[in-house]
C-alpha cells in the first residue's frame, strides 16, 4: 500500500501499522524529487545575460562620457594647427588691447588719433607701422623732444613728453602687435624674443630717447 494521494482520514483507516508507516515514510523520502531541480539553471542564465549587459553599457558609457569624468573638459575636440594658430593670435591681440586700453589711451586715445598739438596719433603713424624697433624702444624709455608725425609737429614743450612704460617683454609684444593692426594699421606681428634683443640693445639708455636718435638709429624707416 502507498501513501501518496491519500488523506489522514484514508491511512488511519487502512488499519496500517506503525512499522508499515516508517516504511513507507522511508520509501517516499527515497523517491522525493530534488525541489531545486529546474530553477537552479534559469537564474544562472539571467545573471549570465544581466553580467554580460551591464559590462557592454559601462563600455559604451565610457566611450561616450569622457571615462566617466563628472566634469569633463570644456574642450575636448582637437584644434587644427591653423585653429591653434588663430586662436593664439586672437589671444595675443585681445591682450594686447587691453593692455593699450590700460597704459596708452589716456593721452592716444581709444581711436589712436591722440590730441591735436599735445598726444601723437598711432592710427597711420610711421614710428609704429615701420620698424618695430623705434616703437619698442619707444615703450622701452619713453620720448622727448620734437617730432613730426603725419606732417604734424608734437613734443614741442618739455611739459608734454612720454615716459617709460614699466610692463614686461611678452606684454609689449602684444601691445607693439595690437597697435601696429588697429584701426587703419596693417603692420606685421611683434614676438616677444625680438621685444628681448631691443632691451638688451637699449640697456645703456638711461634717459628718454629723442626722435632724432630714433631716426638715425632706424634710418630707413623715415626714408619715405
Ligand atoms: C602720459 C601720456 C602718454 C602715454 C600713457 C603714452 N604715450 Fe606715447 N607718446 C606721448 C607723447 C607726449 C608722445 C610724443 C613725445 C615727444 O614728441 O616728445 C608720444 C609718442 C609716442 C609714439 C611716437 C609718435 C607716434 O605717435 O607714433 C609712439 C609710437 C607711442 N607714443 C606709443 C605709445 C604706446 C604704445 C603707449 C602705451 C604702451 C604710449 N605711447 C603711452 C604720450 C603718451
């Protein structure tokens, strides 16, 4: 007699003995299927699958987060050498304006047309556009003395002169280059190791230059 399917009611009245009972309880212990079997392996698979997603996501999250940088660079695409190259002179030039804005407009004014019989134009003026030179060692030691720019006369009185503007080599560069490209002017760039060789040349000038030792200094730059 088996004890499957049947209620306690139907085995206590079957009349079964207590030995016949252990049997059949170690007869069915024997035959008890493995209640695991069957969903053991369908998780193992979801893990499988869910492993393998999250490792293909963190690939493609890397790719398209910078390495999972929280605050990635501002500029991550890569400059042409002509970018990099613009993008350096619009800097060069921007400092240079400000650096005129700062140490020179007061007396040549934003447009660089000075003020009549007092400040010396810029715009259109022959000791800028020329050899950077003269204006170099302009900034340099400051000017004294008459001058003529564009047929006019300036430095006429020992009041109105210019002195030495205190700033460094890198910062003359940009502003000799933004002075000689504003307005209507349209001379070449200015490089700092060229503003270095005009100080170590002027290092025994103690005083303000005058405009006639700028003009034999730098003769061809007033020949026409
Ligand atoms: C305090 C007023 C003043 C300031 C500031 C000043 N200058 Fe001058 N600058 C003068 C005067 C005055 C002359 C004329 C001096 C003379 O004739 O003796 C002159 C002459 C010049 C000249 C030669 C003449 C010409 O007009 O081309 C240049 C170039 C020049 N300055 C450039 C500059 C630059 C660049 C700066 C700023 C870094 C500057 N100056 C700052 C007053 C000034």
């Amino acid at each position: 007699m088996s004890l499957e399917n049947k209620s306690n009611e139907e085995i206590r009245s079957s009349g079964m003995k207590d030995t016949d009972l252990v049997e059949e309880h170690v007869r069915l212990n024997e035959i008890k299927h493995e209640p695991t079997s069957g969903f053991l392996h369908t998780p193992l698979i979801f893990v499988f699958v869910f492993g393998c997603l999250i490792f293909i996501c963190s690939i493609q999250l890397a790719h398209t987060t910078n390495d999972f940088q929280l605050h990635p660079p501002l500029e991550i695409v890569e400059l042409s050498p002509e970018e990099q190259e613009t993008r350096r002179f619009e800097r060069k030039i921007k400092s240079g304006g400000k650096i005129f804005a700062a140490r020179c407009a007061s007396c040549h004014q934003a447009n660089g047309l000075g003020i009549a019989g007092q400040y010396p134009p810029l715009d259109g003026s022959k000791w800028v556009t020329s050899d950077p030179g003269i204006i170099t060692n302009i900034i340099l030691k400051g000017l004294k003395g008459e001058i003529v720019v564009k047929g006019q006369k300036y430095g006429t009185s020992a009041a109105v002169n210019m002195a030495a503007v205190q700033i460094d080599d890198r910062e003359i560069a940009n502003v000799v280059t933004y002075v000689r490209q504003a307005w209507g002017n349209e001379a070449s760039e200015v490089f700092e190791d060229e503003i270095s060789s005009v100080r170590s040349a002027s290092s025994d000038q103690q005083e303000q230059w005058t405009g006639d030792q700028l003009q034999s200094m730098f003769p061809s730059a007033f020949s026409n």
